[in-house]
C-alpha cells in the first residue's frame, strides 16, 4: 500500500493565483525555521472558545485579496532581497528580529531560485479574545468536515494572524516558503510579516511522498535506520512548518514508531578504526538528517580530540564516517553523504561533508 496522496487539507482555488494547486498540509520535523514571535511548540489541549480558525475556501473576498497583496508583496522582495522592503513589512513586535528574518530571507534565495510562487493553503487565526498571551491551538477543518489540522502556536498575543504557504512550481528544489502576518492595529489592521519559513519540497528530485513510499521499501527489507531516516526526510518535504499537525502525518509518525527501533536510543554509540586509526574509537552522540547543502545527507556529531590541524581533523572526521558506514553499510545507498560534526568540551571544532563514494 502507498502512502496516500492528500496529507492534509486540500481547497484548490483561492490561493492558486488562477491556477489549481495539488499542496496538501502535513506535519514536519525541523530546519530553515524562523521562530519569531510565534515560538512553536506540541501543546496540550487548549479551550477553544477563544481562538477560531478559517480556512481559506471560507475567506471573505476583502480577507483573501489583503492577504494575497501582502503575501505578494513579501515574496516578491525574498525574490530579488530587496531587504529595504522586507523590513518595511515587519510587525512592530518582531522589528527587533530583523536580522534573523534577513538571514532567512537569504537562506531562501537558491531554495525558491528558478520557481513561481502559487499561493496554495492559507488559514485566518483569530485570537482576538485572548486575555493575555498564551500557548493556543487553531482547529483548522476543511469545508466538508473530513480533516482537521492544528496549528499550535506559543506565548501568542491577542489579535488576527494568518498562515500563508506556497509551493514554488518549477523551481528545481520544489522550494516551500509559509508567512505568519499579523494585523497591525497601529496601521489600520495591515498585514505585515511575523515569521518566515524556508524549506526544500524535494531532494535528489524525490519529493515527500516519494521518500515515504521508500520507507516503506526499505522497513520492508529490514533496514531499519534507512527506513527511519527516509521517513525523517518526507516529513522534512511535506511542510516548511512544524506546527501543523493532521491525522495523516500522525499516519507516517505511526509507521515510523513500529520500526521499533529510533536510532536515537542507540546513543551514544561507540565506533572504532581501522588501517592507519586501528586502536582508536570515538562516541557518537548524535545522528539526524541534514539538508544543508540542499541534499539527503544525514550528519553524525562526534566527541572529537580536539585537533586543531585543519589535515589531521579532515582525517579524524573521515575515519569517524567511515566506521559508522560499517556498522550499516545500507545507508550508503539511500543517502546522498553524511556529514561529520566534531564536538568537544560542548562546542563544535570541526565539520565535513563527503559523498558516500567519498568515504573509504
């Protein structure tokens, strides 16, 4: 059986800027986030008397033209940095965030680079009647009833936000770019940027669901910690968010959990070397998927023994991969490389990235 292809809510129509868009919402992991003023968070259940949410086939006309005006006008200075435009549109409340919102907008350039933003899922979030502010959960259900999503939000103030998500068509690393705006009561409830979020849709050309049929392949085959982190990298694809939460997402969690291993409860894991490093051994302490060179790499972070030789570090994160790739051998062939992170005394010295055929 394969995954199905609806993740979430699917409204074709108002956000597709004249053309139907197959987006689809889902819950994801981590990476290119920005956490302004809107920290996000896994909540408890949350009175819902306060908040309500709209999806977007419920707009009103006036809603859903302010919000595509604003999402425009944004997306169009992450397209060309024009910075000066960028900061004109911050909330009052996130103007001091400025440059960690400007090194997201350039994270996103080769992202986004050769694609057209369609305006695909858009949610209205009224927390006008918050007293304070609050850890708050929006229950986001589609216009026939079938799915829910949650979006969780953390410490929001009171007042009237949307979530904006596009998909960037023909851009080679399917880009995904999600805005939190909120109206800005000192400026006639303008719409103005809170948040920005950057995230690939596809890897190697392999989108989320790809990866997700993959998994499956590879759970199939025993091999548990491909498989694991395959489904890592589709929930990585399917959102440039991480509160959004939908039951098929909760679907992919599930399958990933009957693995029965998380490799992560492996840790720390000891590897040993070989040929010229026979005799030497070094602790693993973490793995995870990593995109930062926009490739299915997974990354290892390692107690190093402080070098400080720019050859001798190169050699001692190269040893550190390649005994990890004989403990499992099958990671070779489902990802693109591995990344080798050195840490000692709780700061990071070294880091490399070699190719799997790289790596003795």
């Amino acid at each position: 059986m394969v995954p199905d292809s609806g993740l979430g809510l699917q409204e074709q129509g108002v956000f597709a800027n004249g053309a139907p868009s197959r987006r689809t919402l889902s819950h994801s992991s981590k990476l290119h986030r920005l956490i302004l003023l809107l920290a996000v968070g896994v909540l408890a259940a949350l009175p819902a008397f306060a908040v309500n949410c709209t999806t977007q086939a419920s707009f009103k006309p006036a809603d859903r033209d302010a919000l595509l005006a604003a999402g425009n006008s944004i997306a169009d200075a992450v397209a060309v940095q024009n910075f000066d435009a960028l900061q004109a549109s911050l909330l009052p409340a996130v103007i001091g965030d400025w440059d960690s919102i400007r090194g997201v907008a350039q994270s996103a350039a080769p992202i986004l680079k050769g694609g057209k933003a369609y305006w695909s899922d858009g949610y209205l979030l009224d927390a006008t009647d918050l007293k304070a502010p609050e850890d708050t959960q929006f229950f986001c259900t589609n216009a026939d009833s079938s799915v829910t999503m949650t979006v969780s939000l953390r410490s929001l103030p009171a007042g009237r936000y949307a979530l904006l998500i596009a998909d960037y068509e023909g851009a080679p690393l399917a880009g995904q770019l999600a805005l939190i705006l909120g109206a800005d009561s000192n400026a006639g409830g303008k719409w103005k940027l809170g948040g920005m979020f950057v995230r690939e849709g596809a890897l190697d050309g392999h989108d989320g669901i790809w990866y997700w049929r993959h998994a499956r392949e590879l759970a199939a085959k025993k091999a548990v910690w491909s498989a694991w982190f395959s489904y890592d990298t589709a929930r990585w694809l399917l959102l440039p968010v991480d509160f959004l939460s939908s039951p098929h997402l909760d679907k992919l969690n599930r399958e990933q959990s009957q693995l029965g291993t998380n490799p992560s409860d492996t840790l720390p894991l000891t590897v040993s070397g070989a040929g010229a490093d026979a005799g030497k051994i070094w602790r693993i302490t973490a793995v995870h998927l990593d995109t930062t060179l926009h490739s299915p790499d997974l990354a290892v972070v390692y107690e190093g023994t402080g070098l400080t030789d720019p050859a001798a570090s190169r050699a001692e994160a190269t040893a550190v991969m390649s005994a990890f790739l004989k403990l499992h051998p099958e990671l070779r062939e489902n990802f693109h490389g591995l990344w080798a992170y050195a840490e000692k005394d709780g700061r990071r010295s070294f880091a490399i990235e070699l190719a799997m055929h790289d790596i003795p």
